[in-house]
C-alpha cells in the first residue's frame, strides 16, 4: 500500500512468499509482526544470502502516525548504520517500495525472550539463565552507553531481545533509541508501559532508563509480571513475593534496578553488569542492614556503611547453601539443624561465630536469625546454647 494512501488501521497485509522487492529480495517468510513493522526472513537473489527484512506498518489513517512511524523508521536506519556489535543486527540497505519502508538487516536465527518466556507456562523460567542474559544485555547497553554520542536504547523489553539456538543475545528495533541530547525534557515520550523508566514518562531518558528496564525485563523473566507503574512512585511487589524461588540476593539486585528515583538504581549499566557477574560467581554479599548488593571483600556496606566483616568472614556462603566447616552443606534451614544436631562440635563453631545469624539473613529467615544470634550473646555454655537453637528453631 502506498504510504500516503489513506487507510483504516485494521488491514495489515503480510507480503506474501516468494514475494520480490527491489528486483532482489525474495521473501521467504513473515517472522513477526510488531508495533511498528512485519518482520520478513528474505533471501537476496543477488547474493543467496538471508537477511531479515522489516516492514514499515504504513496504514495508519492519521497522518501524524504515519510521520511518526516514518520517522521511527529514518531513526532506526540512521543509528543502525552506525553500530557495529555482535549482539546487534547488522544493517545491510534500506529504501523505500511503493512509498513503504523496509530495512535489511541481518537475519536472527531464534526467538525473542517474550516467546520464550510464554513456553514456561505455569513454571518460572531458571533463575541463573536470567541473570547470564541479563548480564550480557548489559553488556550491550554499555556499548551504546559509552559511544562518542551515547546511545539511549529506551525501549529494552522481553520482546525485543532475542536468543539464538546456542544462547547468543541479540538486542532488536532501535526504532526508539536516540542519543542523550536528542531526549531531555519535553521529547516524545519512548517506551512500553511496564518496561519504560517513570522518568520516560516526563519525556526524560538516559543510561539510567535503560537500567530501570533491564531490571523490568528480568522482574518479568522471572514473575511473568511486569513491575507496573506506569510512571508513578508507588511500591513494587517485591519479586521474591511473586515467586519465592527467586533468591534473596538476585530479589535485591531486580528491586534495585526498577527504583523509582534514578539514583537509587545502579548508576550505569556496567555497574549493574557487574553486579549481576558477581551473583553468579558469588562473590557478593548481600548487606544484612540495608540489603544492598556489596563487593566481596568489602569492609562496610557501600549504602549504609553497616559492618560487614562478619558475614565476609564467616566464608559459609556457598550461592545458597551453608557449608558447614566439615565441608557438609545445607541447602535450607531444615537442613542445617539436621547436620549441627549430628555434629554438635561444628553446630557450636559456627553458631558461636556468628554464621547461623548471617545465612539467614541472607535466605530471608530473619526470626531464626534472632534465634541465633540471641543464643551467640547470651554466652555461657555454647553446646547449652546450640541445643536451645536446635529447640527453638524447629518451633
Ligand atoms: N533481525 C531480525 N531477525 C529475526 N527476527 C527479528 C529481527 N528483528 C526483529 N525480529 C523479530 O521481530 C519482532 C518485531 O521486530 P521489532 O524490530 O521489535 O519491531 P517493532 O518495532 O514493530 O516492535 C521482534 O520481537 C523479533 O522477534
Ligand atoms: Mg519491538
């Protein structure tokens, strides 16, 4: 359809296969269909290649729609044409068909993370996959983050990342993406409600507003709800609520994302990057005042400069489990009294130094923390004081 032609919204019609454009791209078949535009898996005639080719949706009746798609369009080929990064399509050509436009990039081999997230029906998508993706998405917002004239991304969301067969990320449609200066105050707002900063909503977006929907597309990943805010300050349910699978310390590092205020989120999407690397090679420690995510190694609490030497040395964090200095583990509290009543010398060890009380603080067990900790001050006989844990604990 001609792009000038007048149109009601509902008639989208897909090109069919075996379709040519430009006397060169045979279309093989529609891939997706989006906000914006049909996404075609192609082959180039000239070349045998397969290309991925995306399809302005042009039948808007308003005419302020269709400059908005069409400027939409110009924006992705223009920032497109100028990246270059193995986790971002590469654009080929674009031009203009019968007055619609088409970009060619190349072809994704997978699904987008939408897709994947709905073939978990009923069942939470694992954990440690969310968080390797979510460091490899900011990986690449970093990139874009830290270009001469950084690149805003401002609509990160499940659908527009994609995983290959072999687990590669692959961020798509930077129809909204623009640099920093073009997006102060007063711009159109960008972004999909649920995903988009509160500040996107005030027209405002910066490396910031990418963090913020990082930590939504993970808060997703992992509830299958989206943290909706719409914009405003009110309170998120926290993660771990939604799915109580979700460990403590990838809970804190989700919730710290999606802040409402931008300085209480990570700073940059390298810092988050990093945090992210440092919960799944646990060298985190989760800080027992505050709950921020700290360094391992750190002294104090970076927010709330709270002690933290005695969880650091304890050395008893395994990911979630307790180990025991015997080399025994437990994996829950259960657990744990289970392998000190069988080993009351151990079970003494750590309780006199402090180790129960801080594993769970860590797993969220905070009334057995008291427990523990009261029997670690109130001194005396410490095997007294173990088997009183043991009692109190199993109430
Ligand atoms: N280069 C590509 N190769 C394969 N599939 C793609 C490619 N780009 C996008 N897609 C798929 O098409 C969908 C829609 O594309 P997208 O660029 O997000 O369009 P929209 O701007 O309409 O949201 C994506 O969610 C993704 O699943
Ligand atoms: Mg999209």
């Amino acid at each position: 359809m001609a792009f000038g032609e007048e149109k009601s919204e509902k008639a989208v019609e897909f090109l069919k296969p075996g379709t040519v454009l430009r006397n060169r791209y045979r279309v093989i078949s529609v891939v997706q269909k989006g906000a914006y535009g049909i996404v075609y898996k192609v082959e180039d005639l000239k070349t045998s290649s397969i290309y991925a080719i995306k399809e302005m949706i042009s039948n808007f009746t308003e005419s302020i729609d269709r400059e908005k798609a069409r400027l939409t369009f110009e924006r992705e080929a223009r920032l497109l044409s100028q990246i270059t990064h193995q986790n971002i399509p590469c654009l080929h050509n674009y031009f203009t068909d019968g007055g619609v436009y088409y970009l060619v990039m190349d072809y994704v081999e997978g699904i987008n993370l939408s897709q994947f997230a709905s073939r978990y029906r009923g069942k939470h998508l694992p954990e440690r996959d969310i968080l390797e993706w979510g460091a490899l998405i900011s990986d690449i917002l970093t990139y874009l983050h830290s270009l001469p004239e950084p690149i805003i991304f401002r609509d990160l969301k499940p659908a527009n990342v994609m995983i290959t067969p072999e687990k590669r990320v692959v961020l798509v449609d930077f129809g909204l993406a623009g640099m920093i200066k073009q997006s102060k105050k007063g711009a159109p707002r960008g972004g999909t409600p649920g995903y988009a900063a509160p500040e996107q909503y005030m027209g405002y977006a910066e490396a910031r507003s990418d963090v913020y929907s990082l930590g939504a597309t993970m808060y997703y990943m992992l509830s299958k709800k989206k943290p909706d805010r719409r914009g405003k300050a009110n309170q998120i349910e926290p993660l771990r609520n939604l799915n109580p699978s979700v460990s403590p310390i990838t809970n804190a590092l989700v919730m710290k994302a999606i802040e409402y205020d931008i300085s209480h989120r990570f700073q940059s999407a390298e810092e988050m990057g990093d945090k992210i690397r440092a919960v799944l090679e646990l060298g985190t420690v989760i800080c027992p005042k505050c709950k921020s995510i700290n360094q391992k190694g750190s002294q104090v609490c970076f927010e709330c400069e709270a002690a933290l030497t005695r969880v650091e040395q304890s050395d008893v964090f395994s990911g979630q489990a307790f180990v025991f200095r015997s080399g025994q583990q437990a994996s829950n509290p259960e657990e744990l009294l289970l392998i000190a009543e069988n080993n009351l010398d151990d079970g003494v060890y750590h309780l006199k130094h402090g180790h129960f009380e801080s594993w769970f603080e860590y797993i969220g067990e905070e009334q057995l923390s008291r427990i523990a900790r009261r029997m670690r001050v109130q001194g005396g006989n410490m095997e007294e004081g173990l088997k009183k844990f043991l009692k109190y604990a199993r109430l």
